[in-house]
C-alpha cells in the first residue's frame, strides 16, 4: 500500500512537473512569438523609414538635376539664339559689303576702258571711299572678324592718305601714288568680298 502509495505521488508529480514544463514551453513560445514579431515590426518600420528617407534624397537629387538640365536647356537655347542673330547680321554686313564695293569698284564705261583708267576712277573717289568705309564699319565693324575688320581698315587709311592727291580736275592726271592706291583699294576690296563669302558657308 504504501508503495503504491509513493508510485502515485510520483507520477502526480512527474505530471505536474509535465504540465508545468508545457506550461512553460507554451509560455516562452509566446514570448518568443511576441519578441520576434515586435523585432520585425521594429526592423520593417526601421526600413520604411530609411526608404522614406532615401525617396526624399532622390526626389531632391532629381528636382536638382531637373533645375541643372532646364538651366543647360535654357543656355543652349540661348546661346543657339544668339548663334542665329550673329549669322544674320554676318549675312547683313556681307551683303552690305557686296553693295559697298560695287558702289566703289569703278563699271566698264568706254571701250577703251583699262585697268589705270579703273584706278585713276577710284583715286578721284577717295573722299567718298573714306566716309562709305567708315559708315560700314561704324555698323558692321563688331560683325566681320578681326582680319576682315583690318583690312576694311587698310582701305579707309589707303582713301584718307590719297584724297588729297584726288582733288586734280577731270583734265589733269592722278598722281601715281594716287592710281596705285586706288588699284590697291580694288584689290582689297574683292578680296574681302571672297572671305566674307566664305565664311557663310563654312
């Protein structure tokens, strides 16, 4: 009796000690449950955030690069437009020129009419040469290139430092000087013509 007495103590205790370390496994479970959910919610709201912050980065990052390439787009426009006025007025001040050395660059006006005789008409020119010169430069002078500009220059020094040997009547000879001059001025002038066109069309 008393055995089984002891054996029925035993296996009530073995149950309790079953039941409590079921219990307990039940229990550590749900903490366990509870600890890694509130981890992942803890890491995924952690990651959401540093997405969020990341988006922001990116979102001003883009707005930036927007402003940059609108600010570039808006440049090369400009710089496009400011392209095109300048080839206009280059067309402008070529087109000018082509009139102004038809104006000076004497016509066949008689049979007879040699390259002197177009040198001697130029020379007799020179005061009007001297202003039409300086007129065009006065307007075109920033539009035509450097080297262009000069030797439109050349010609202006070549008419103000002859005209006075131009002031001869009709009847009387031009001086030499005067003629070699005016033969230069022609000269210069088709070159002239020639660069301005050619550079349109490069």
């Amino acid at each position: 009796m008393l055995f089984e007495s002891i054996v029925d103590w035993a296996l009530r205790i073995a149950g309790v000690i079953g039941l409590f370390s079921l219990a307990l496994a039940f229990l550590g479970k749900l903490i366990s449950k509870y600890y890694a959910d509130s981890m992942l919610e803890k890491r995924k709201a952690e990651l959401q955030k540093e997405l969020e912050r990341h988006k922001a980065e990116l979102g001003v990052e883009t707005e930036k690069l927007k402003g940059e390439l609108s600010k570039e787009t808006e440049s090369h426009k400009l710089r496009l437009k400011k392209q095109e006025i300048l080839f206009l007025k280059k067309i402008e001040a070529t087109t000018a020129f082509i009139n102004l050395r038809q104006q000076i660059e004497p016509t066949y006006s008689h049979p007879e009419m040699e390259w002197d005789d177009a040198c001697e008409e130029v020379a007799r020119n020179m005061f009007q040469i001297e202003n039409s010169i300086r007129d065009y430069l006065s307007v075109y002078g920033a539009v035509v290139t450097k080297d262009s500009r000069e030797r439109i220059a050349k010609i202006k020094i070549l008419a103000s430092h002859n005209k006075f040997d131009s002031l001869e009547t009709l009847d009387e000879p031009i001086s030499e000087e005067a003629s070699a001059a005016g033969g230069e001025i022609i000269e210069v002038l088709r070159h002239i013509e020639e660069d301005l066109i050619a550079e349109l069309q490069d």
